[in-house]
C-alpha cells in the first residue's frame, strides 16, 4: 500500500502562497495549506478538492508566534500526514524607512520571516527524512541581493532566508532532502502591491510579475532541485548588472527607484 504524501504550505490562503497551493493542485499533489484564522482558508481547500481531485488539510495558525509553529507540527503528526515537501511562504513585507516603523512590526515581522521560517524547517525535518526523495522551498527575495532603502527590515529576514537556504542544501542532501531558495521581484499579490508596483519606476512597473506565473517557475524549479530561482528576464537582467555596474551609478538608480514607491507595510 502506497503512503500519500503532502506538500505543506504556510501562508496559502491568499497572494503567492494561494498561487503555490493551485500550481502543487495542478500536479497531483496533496496539500496542507496554513494560514491564519478567519482568512477563508477552508473555502479555499474545499475549492481545490473539487476542482484538482487531491487531498487537502486546512490548518488555521498564527505563524507569528513560536506557540503556533509547534502547534502546527504537533496537529500534523497527530493527523498521521506525511510531508514530503515543505514550502515556507508565510511572511510579511514592508516599504518605509526604518525610522517610519514601530518595534511592534519589526518583532513581527522577524518571527514570521525568520523564526517561524526557522522552526518549521527544523520541526518536519524527521518527517522528511523518512521520505527518499523531499523537499524544501523557501521564498526569500530579490532585495536580499541589494542594499536598498526602506528595506532595511524586510531585506535582512529574507538575506538570512537565502543564506538558510543555501547552507541547509549542503547539509541535507545526503539524506536526500533538495533544498531550493526562490527569490522573485515584485509580484502583484493584491490590490495594494499591485499600486505599490505601478508607482515606482519603469523597471518597478515591468518586472513586477503575476504570483500564478511565478508559482509556476517556482514549483518547476523545485521539482528539478535547482538551488537558486529567480523568475523572469529582467529580474535575472537586474542581478546580472549588479556584478558589473560602478557602485555610485548602482546607489544613485537605487535610490531613485525606491523614492518612487508608495509607503506600504504589507508587501
């Protein structure tokens, strides 16, 4: 008798993490889809059911807090699932100067971006290993790559998820865990982010993408165990540049670009 597996997916109720559920969907894949409570996470996965034809678990967590991560796990082995891949979506952004915030946000935003990120993977990694071939995705970002203003937060959780990432793969690979890092540019998750996106530059306009054509670059590169994925042209164009422009000339076009986006703290 064959044991059926599940991708688990934190922040899937809405945004790219919804975008990730629908592509896993699309490819047979049994979900446990976590968010927070009251956010039609359950409409969702019965949508899914019907539609794809897979299993899916709905879990209603507060990620934020380290109570709601071992609660996580501790409802997921309770219910016998077994994970074969983990995908670390939940987080939250920001767009203001550093001055602009208040402690409260940045804790927050740390422990969903970093701890919770964190304890999860360590959490189910057991669970994993008891798979011959798993998987691990966490979703950094392209600001990890550069020092940009009114980042400075937001940036730094996602650096460290990158470096996670990165190093993680080293060592899990003989237990035949892949570990991949995706880290996207803009995506137009929501009404917000999208004016967020058409304020800034032209750059900033047009190399904001859709979240359903990112999740597919996203679940693709996974499966094929590519380490780093970055998706789109100019993004990847964007990262090149960086290796061979003159820092004034890279700062000077850094600052003009984030000058020109809208204050947002969820992005």
């Amino acid at each position: 008798m064959t044991t059926e597996t599940y991708t688990l997916i934190t922040g899937a109720s809405s945004g790219f993490g919804k975008s990730l559920a629908l592509e896993c969907a699309s490819r047979k894949m049994n979900l446990i889809l976590v968010s927070l409570p009251s956010e039609r996470l359950k409409e969702l996965a019965s949508i899914i059911r019907e539609k794809y034809g897979v299993n899916v678990t709905a879990i209603e967590k507060d990620l934020s807090t380290e109570d709601g991560c071992y609660s996580l796990y501790t409802e997921v082995t309770q219910q016998n699932l077994h994970v074969s891949t983990l995908i670390n979506n939940a987080g939250v952004g920001s767009t203001f100067y550093f001055y602009e915030g208040d402690t409260g946000f940045f804790e927050k935003q740390v422990k969903l971006n970093v701890l919770a990120t964190t304890l999860l993977t360590r959490l189910f990694l057991p669970l994993l290993q008891q798979h011959r071939h798993a998987y691990i995705l966490n979703v950094s970002s392209l600001s990890c790559f550069f020092y940009l203003p009114r980042k400075s937060v937001y940036g730094s959780t996602k650096a460290y998820i990158y470096y996670l990432s990165r190093t993680l793969r080293k060592e899990l690979k003989p237990f035949g865990i892949s570990v991949s890092v995706i880290c996207p540019g803009g995506m137009n998750t929501n009404a917000v982010v999208t004016q967020v996106n058409q304020s800034g530059t032209w750059f900033a306009r047009n190399s904001a993408m859709e979240p359903d054509t990112v999740a597919a670059v996203a679940i693709k590169g996974m499966l094929r165990k590519k380490e780093v994925i970055i998706p789109g042209r100019l993004n990847k164009l964007f990262k090149l540049l960086d290796y061979v422009v003159p820092s004034p000339i890279k700062n000077i076009a850094q600052q003009y670009q984030m000058k020109k986006l809208k204050r947002s703290d969820v992005v």
